[in-house]
C-alpha cells in the first residue's frame, strides 16, 4: 500500500493529477466525507489503478 502526505497547498485535485489517479478514487480510498477533508501532514492511501483507467491501443 502506497501513501502520500498531504502538503501545505495540495487540493484533492492536484494531488490526483500528481498521482496520476481519480479524484473519486481518493476520496473512497481514503473514506472521506468532503473533498476539503484533507490538511498538511495528513496521510492518504494511494488507491490502485485499474487496467479500466489506461486507454490500450493494438
């Protein structure tokens, strides 16, 4: 299991764009009830990728 530590600025958003995630995956991974949920210092479960978020080419 991977995590990250929220850092001062972060926003559900940009850490999903540095992730390379889903937003909504982060907020079910992490059980939050708000995407303002999140502060410095924090630590979120980076959820999984799933080969249904990658776009395959033949």
């Amino acid at each position: 299991m991977e995590t990250y530590i929220v850092e001062v600025g972060d926003n559900l958003k940009s850490i999903a764009d540095k992730l390379g995630v889903k937003v909504v995956d982060l907020v079910k991974e992490n059980q939050l009830e708000s995407i303002a949920d999140i502060e410095p210092g924090m630590e979120l479960i980076i959820p999984q990728a799933s080969h249904n978020d990658f776009d395959y080419k033949d």
